[in-house]
C-alpha cells in the first residue's frame, strides 16, 4: 500500500510541474519541473518514505520499460540498417561529451579549492 502511495506522488508531482510548465508557458518540460518540486519534497518522511519503496519496486522490474524499445527497434530495422551506423556514432561521441563535461564540472571545484586554500 505504501508503495501505491509512493507512485501517487510520483504522478501528482509530475502533473504539477507539467501544469506549471503549460500553464505558464514555461521552457522547461513538466517531467523536469515535477523532478524539482520531487527534489523539494523529498526532504519530507511523508514523501520519502512511500517514494523510496515505489522506487525499489520499479528499480526491480526496470527491464520490464526496455520492452517498448526493442519492438519499436524491431519495427522499424529497414531505418536502424540504413541509419545504424550513424546512430551508433552519434551516441558513442555524446556518450563521450557528457563523460567529459562530467568530469570537468567534478574536477572544477576541486580545482578551485586547491588555488584558494
């Protein structure tokens, strides 16, 4: 039961940030609004708790949401033949992008302590 409590957060906290992001016509998407107000909310038992056992729950059956990707790879092989090895490129070089603006911003305020202290 509590768990159910947990993904009616997770639901009510996605359909505000997206009611916040159309109704004030904001540029960021609503799922990335509602992941901020999650954020704040977190901070509170009340939430935590049922979130973190909805979390755990959907952590154990993860495999279960790649379903849905690999028909629809399946479905459309004739673009994934024509395109592969492009698609292959492009996410190997922005795999490596987000390693290394990672790394960057990890080691920058490290960086910074050195230089000051």
């Amino acid at each position: 039961m509590n768990g159910l409590r947990g993904l009616a957060w997770l639901l009510v906290f996605q359909s505000i940030g997206e009611a916040l992001s159309r109704g004030l016509s904001l540029p960021l998407p609503g799922p990335v609004l509602g992941m901020m107000l999650m954020l704040v909310g977190l901070r509170f038992e009340r939430v935590r708790g049922p979130v973190g056992e909805c979390a755990t729950f959907l952590l154990q059956h993860l495999s279960l949401l790649f379903i849905p990707v690999g028909v629809g790879v399946m479905t459309h092989l004739a673009l994934v033949s024509q395109y592969g090895g492009r698609m292959l490129l492009v996410i190997a070089l922005s795999t490596w992008i987000g390693l290394g603006v990672t790394a960057l911003v990890l080691y920058w305020p490290d960086r910074r302590k050195k230089e000051n202290g």
